[in-house]
C-alpha cells in the first residue's frame, strides 16, 4: 500500500483523525485485556479462576477466532508499516506467528517498537518516534478507513474474549450485575413512586379482611 498526501489538510480533518485514532485505541486496549487474561487460562498461570482449568481451557480454544485475529494483524500491519516506515515490525502471519494481532496492537497503543528504533527515511521519517503526528500522518495517508477497520475488527475481538473469559471463569460478568442492579432501581421505584406497595399493601389488608 502507498501512502498518498493530500492536497490540503485541515484542522479539523486532523482532528477528526486523532479522534478515530483515539477509538481504535480503545478498542485494542479492551480486546488485549480479555486476549491476556485467557492467555493465562491457556499458560496454566492464571491465580484466581471459578472454574477447573482444563474446562477454561477448552472454552477459551474454542471461542478464539485466529481468522478474526489474522484480519486484524493485517489491518494493523497495513497501518503501521505506513506510519513506521522503515522499521521491522513483526511477522503479521498468525500461521506462523500466533501473537501477531497482540504484538502490532502493542506497537499501536504505545506509539513505538518494543526495541530501540532503528534509523529510518523518507517522507515520513521519524513518526515512530513521534507517534503525536500520527493524526497528520493518518489524513494525509488516506489511512481512516484502515484505522476505522481495526477498531471494528477489535471490537469483535473483544467480544469473542470477553464471552471466553466469562464462561471460563476468568472474569465477572459485570453486565449481568448491572441489568440486576437496574431491575431493582426500577422495582424500587415502581414501588415506592409510583404507588405499587399501596397497592399490594391494600390487597393484602382486603384479603385478610374477608376471611
């Protein structure tokens, strides 16, 4: 892929870059979380877990998707080999590679490689080590679609860990808490505000009244 400059780049197209940037980050920041957590179910090495290992271990195996994970290793390589020009990134085949998706995802959250930088050139000389100019980089590149794209192939990433971990007994499923917690809000104030214990509560004083 070549990188095409645009004519004209304007504050708020910066802008609107750093903010998709700033979305993608997230994204891969949340898939990670999940992704290592059952990385440590699968090593054997997880310290608190509700469920036997060999159980979580088959259930992360199963809900990991390495076809979903080699789409985002390739975005994330198409991405970074524009924005880091010159640098060795990792090998992005998840066939030889299994840890590609999480190794570029890494390089992508912290704005430079795991190692020292090696001297680079060109045009966009020196953005690994100024990944704030990444936004500029990202418009006159053309390259929101790309970054649009990971943040969507993160997020169902994302999802994939997330379900694993829970069934896995690695994680708390905080959803089911909070729709709970929101039934009960709801129960409560059904009660209290909108009449419902008089209700009940005169429904139970009829009732033992006519015995």
């Amino acid at each position: 892929m070549t990188v095409q400059t645009s004519q004209a780049i304007t504050t708020s197209d910066v802008q609107q870059a750093a903010t998709e940037l700033a979305k993608m980050r997230r994204s891969l920041a949340g898939w990670l979380k999940f992704r290592l957590i059952n990385d440590q179910v699968l090593a054997g090495t997880i310290t608190k877990i509700k469920k036997p290992l060999p159980y979580a271990q088959r259930v992360v195996t199963a809900h990991r998707d390495m076809q979903n994970e080699q789409d985002l290793a390739t975005k994330l390589y198409t991405l970074l080999s524009q924005l880091m020009p010159g640098q060795t990134l990792p090998n992005a085949n998840v066939a030889a590679n299994p840890d590609a998706a999480v190794q570029l995802a890494q390089i992508a959250l912290t704005g430079s490689m795991p190692a020292t930088p090696t001297a680079t050139s060109g045009i966009f000389s020196g953005s690994a080590q100024h990944p704030w100019l990444w936004p500029v980089l990202i418009v006159g590149g053309l390259l929101l679609v790309v970054t649009s794209a990971i943040q969507t192939s993160a997020d169902v990433a994302k999802n994939q860990e997330q379900t694993a971990c829970i069934e896995a007994g690695a994680c708390t499923d905080y959803g089911f808490w909070l729709k709970a917690g929101g039934i009960l809000v709801i129960g409560w104030f059904a009660w209290r505000e909108l009449g419902l214990g008089d209700v009940v509560k005169g429904f139970i004083k009829k009732k033992g009244g006519s015995r």
